[in-house]
C-alpha cells in the first residue's frame, strides 16, 4: 500500500528494570491506509494496547521503543514524547477501554466535551463548541443531549458513557481513531449498539480506525483487514475475511475455535474451547517460535525463528508449516 496513513516497521518496545529487561514488542509491522479500519487481535498480554499506547506516546518513561520506520500522513516520525504529544487529541484520538476512568468526575460532561476541542479549535468560542459537542452527542445515539451535557459522567450507564468518550474522540476530527476494547466492560446488549455507532460512523467519517480486541467477532464486524499478536509478535496478519476462513497459523486457528457463537443454541454438554498454557515471560522470551510451547502442531524445527511467509492473497503468517490445513 503506497498511500498509507500509518507506516511503522519494526517497533519493538521493552522496559527496564532491576533484573531482565521485559521485551513487550518484538518487530511489530503495522500498515493502515486512508479510510481503512485495522484490526489488532490477541489474547490478554499479547501488546495489543502497547501498540495503540506507543502511538501516543503514553507509555511509561522506563519504556525504550524503537523502529526501523515510522510514518504518519507522509511525514517521518520517531516516538519521542515531544512527536507523538503532536499528534495526540489532533491527528489521532483514542476511545479508551473504560470510560469512567477516561471521564473527570468533577466536570459535567458538556464541559469536557468543550475542553476536547480547544486544542484543535482555540479561538472558536465556548458557545460554538458547545453546540458542536451537543450536536456530536446527540450523533452517537445519547437521547437528549441538550439536558445530558448538563449531566456528570456517575450520572450516565456504562453504554452511555462509552458512547460519550466516542463523542470526546470525533469532536477532533482526527485522522486516525484508536479504539482499546471499546465494548470489553458492556453487556450483549449494549455492545451491539456501540458496535453500530462505531460501525456508522466509520461509513459517515473519512477517519482511519485502529481497533483493538481481544474478539474475532468484533474486528470481523469493524475492520478490513486484521493483524494477530500473539506475545508482543504479529503471527499472522490479512484481509479479514481471508484470516477468519483460512487461518494459517496455529494461535489464529487456536483464537477462532475460542470463539462463542451467539447465534448457536446453547449446548451444556459441550466443553468451552481453550489455548492452553500461559504467554511467555516478556523477560524471559523464547529463542525460537513464541507460540511453540502452547501450539499443538509443534516439531523440532520451533526451535528456530520460523520464517515469514505470504500466500497469494497477500495474507502472510509466521510459522514452519508451509499450509494450514
């Protein structure tokens, strides 16, 4: 893809401590062009977030981070706090995993809302950006927005606040929209109807999305292509519908089967599908595949880095079996 938004190659970010450095990326290459939606997939402790909070420049101050190249809209870029504090509420915004934690208790949240802007806007007057933000919020679904802006955030359910922190992010009309677990705290109810904001906005917007989960189902219903991380590694990476119908790599096929159907009728007798094992000490990472101590198909040759490989369709994966079936 030549007219990228999003180019890093090679990103690998460790911490520093008293003991081992903690090796949590190791090589990640992220590709988003404009107007696409990008999956991240994995596990819990797979560096998913590590990737969306190196983008920002929001990780901790012992966290070293380095790539190859790094690129944004066109220009070069490096992870310097002062770069990436550029782009951060500008250019790039994020939905964060739980938005009481993203919201100011004290504030009502017309007045955050207000805030948000005046980086991006800071010599529109309070009452212009106040009727922007309300019209935002009535947007993505928050019935009566012009009592709500009033409100503060204990005031609202988790679905609503969700859908306010979504409000938060459009209201800079940012290039690329980070999406961390946007609906890992809410019930089946209240996913689905973030998943349709999201959705319709994503149709009505010209933004790129980045979106991170732990669930096959919600990048399927998000993004075009997707990448899986498997410990801090890409395994595996495609267009969507190519990796969720001929997955190559054993974790991707692993992640599919731990899927639950929600459609299916419920069948008490039948055993929930697990990976078995844990993710690798970060500190104590293995020389050869990642995957290789929790994978069924392992041989002798994980002992060695398995090699990249691309199929025809353009999906690539890393491992020693040449096919996946």
């Amino acid at each position: 893809m030549t007219d990228a938004l999003l180019v890093i190659e090679n990103l690998n970010v460790s911490y520093r401590g008293h003991g081992r450095a903690a090796h949590i990326l190791d090589g990640v290459d992220i590709e988003i062009g404009h107007g696409q939606s990008v999956g991240l997939v994995g596990e819990s402790g797979s560096g998913k977030s590590t990737v969306a909070f190196a983008l920002l420049g929001l990780l901790a101050d012992n966290a070293e981070i380095s790539a190859d190249r790094a690129a944004f809209d066109g220009r070069l870029r490096d992870f310097a706090a002062r770069e990436t504090a550029t782009l951060r509420g500008t250019d790039i915004a994020m939905i964060f995993q739980d938005p009481m934690t993203a919201l100011n208790p004290m504030f009502t949240i017309g007045t955050q809302l207000v805030d948000i802007q005046r980086r991006r806007y800071p010599k529109e007057s309070r009452r212009s950006l106040w009727a922007r933000a309300q019209a935002v919020l009535a947007d993505v679904g928050v019935q009566d927005a012009a009592a709500r802006m009033h409100r503060y955030p204990h005031e609202f359910s988790g679905g609503m606040r969700q859908r306010v922190v979504i409000a938060m992010a459009l209201l800079v009309e940012p290039k690329l929209l980070i999406a961390d677990e946007p609906t890992t705290a809410l019930d089946a109810t209240i996913e689905a109807q973030v998943v349709e904001v999201l959705h319709r906005l994503r149709q009505r917007t010209a933004a790129s999305m980045l979106v991170v989960s732990h669930s096959m189902g919600l990048i399927a219903e998000l993004c075009d292509s997707v990448v899986v991380m498997y410990a801090g590694t890409v395994v595996e990476s495609g267009k969507v519908s190519d990796v969720l119908h001929r997955a190559h790599h054993p974790y991707t096929r692993a992640l599919l089967a731990c899927e639950i159907d929600p459609h299916a009728a419920f069948d008490p007798s039948q055993d929930l599908a697990t990976i078995p094992g844990n993710v690798p000490d970060p500190a104590r990472r293995p020389q050869g595949c990642i995957f290789a101590a929790r994978c069924p198909a392992r041989h002798d040759r994980c002992a060695e880095r398995p090699p990249r490989r691309q199929t025809g369709n353009g999906q690539t994966y890393s491992c020693w079996l040449e096919t996946a079936r």
